[in-house]
C-alpha cells in the first residue's frame, strides 16, 4: 500500500481514492454515480493492496476519483497514535495521509454537491463569496473528523491546492520543521491553528511545486445532523479565522 504516487508533468491532481466500507458500499457508490450522469470505468489494473476499486472523472475539473475496496491483507482495524517511524534519510514520516484539498473552478457548488449527493460526503463549513453568489470554498468529510476532502475555487487548469499528512501534535510537527530547515526547505505559512477546522497546519512547497501541510489535532464531527457552519467572504474575521495561506485574489473577489 502507499499513500501518494509521483508522476511527470507539472503540478496538479491527477488522480484521488477513497476507501468502499465493502462491496455493498462500492456497488451502492457506481449506482450512484451512473444514476448522477457520469461514466464509471473498472479499473483493471488495481494499485497494490487494492482489491478492487471504479474510477470516474470528478466534475467539473476531471479530476480521476476512484472508490476502492482494500484488500482484507492490508485492512488495518484502528491507526495507533503511538506509531513513530523514519525515513531512509533519518526523518520523521507523518502518521498517515491527512485529507486532499482540490481546485474545485470558479465554483466549488458543482463538486461540493456531488460528492455529498452522489458519494456520501457531509459538508462541514462553506465559504461563499460576497454577496452569497456562489461558493469560494468547501470542507466536506466522510467519517468523523472535519474534513477528508476540501476545496478551494481556482483557475480553471487548477486542480490541487495541498496535500496534507497526519501529525499528532505541535511538537512533532515542529521536529518535521527543523528537519525540513536542515534539508534548506522553506515553509510557506505556519505552524499555526486553523479557525476553519481548527486544526494545526503548516505549508511547505516541493520542489516539483505542489503545496503540502503538515496537519494535527484535527477535531471530529460529531453531530452528524448538523448541516455545515456557513460563512461569508466579506463577513468580518473570515480571512483570520481561515488561516494562511490566503489566496490575495480571493480576498478582492477576482
């Protein structure tokens, strides 16, 4: 199993999985998702520890999102908070991949309703622009914790914003940030503590030029009932309660 794959070619997305709890689940998402219009695809050649999964193109960008059902030799039944491991070059590994935060156009609404009607998300917080035309950005999750997918509005050739990895807390974030320094990799914004989703962040950009976050103590969802805290772009203290990084031009609306 592994958690991100590599390809040539710039920045961006090209691909996402998320986990079917069991065949049921993975039949009741591709009846979903053809009953919603769009073309499934089995996929044929399944990555390792994989058992079986479909893939579709995530509207309106494309972005490939695939359902897997994992192999029952790889199934974990809880991740330790204990865990602890290093790196070949003697750093210290994330605990696990964090959540996905795509480039959703000029709109998240059409990507945000999809994977809550279609898929099953829930939407945790929505940002909407000024004057409440339309949606800037969105925090959606599947299981407890706040979000497991996010998005932000963008340029319509933009497909990922960052790619976070699981910390458990402040200080071993701040050890994966010295090492990171010792390594001449410099951190764009953090460590801090979101308002939207609370969790700790920091943001560091590869040198290929994607952006990824350091994240910890990400909160739970825990009524699941509620609908999702909505916020406005000119509501005041929306940009602090954000956190960095801030696009400037979603701050002036272009």
């Amino acid at each position: 199993m592994f958690d991100v794959a590599l390809t040539a070619g710039g920045t961006g997305c090209e691909s996402l999985a998320i986990a079917a709890d069991d065949e049921e689940d993975l039949t009741r998402i591709r009846k979903a998702v053809e009953a919603a219009g769009v073309a499934v695809r089995d996929m044929s050649d399944c990555e390792p520890g994989v058992a079986r999964a479909i893939e579709f193109d995530l509207p309106p960008q494309g972005q490939k999102m695939q359902i897997v059902l994992i192999d029952e030799s790889h199934r974990q039944h809880y991740y330790s908070p204990g865990a602890r491991q290093k790196n070949l070059r003697g750093g210290l590994a994330p605990q696990d991949l964090d959540h996905i935060t795509l480039r959703a156009g000029s709109d998240v609404t059409t990507t945000m309703n999809f994977l809550c009607d279609v898929i099953g998300f829930r939407a945790s917080d929505v940002v909407e622009f000024p004057g409440g035309q339309g949606r800037m950005a969105a925090w959606l999750h599947v299981g407890d914790y706040h979000h497991d997918v996010a998005m932000f509005a963008g340029a319509p050739h933009e497909t990922l914003d960052h790619l976070a990895w699981t910390f458990p807390n402040i200080e071993h974030m701040k050890m994966m940030l010295d090492q990171m320094a010792n390594s001449d990799v410099e951190t764009e914004a953090g460590p801090g503590r979101h308002g939207v989703g609370n969790n700790l962040y920091s943001y560091f950009i590869t040198p290929d030029g994607n952006r990824y976050e350091l994240s910890g103590e990400m909160p739970r969802c825990v009524d699941r009932k509620a609908g999702p805290k909505l916020w406005r772009a000119d509501e005041p203290g929306i940009f602090s309660a954000w956190g960095a990084p801030f696009p400037e031009s979603f701050k002036t609306g272009s």
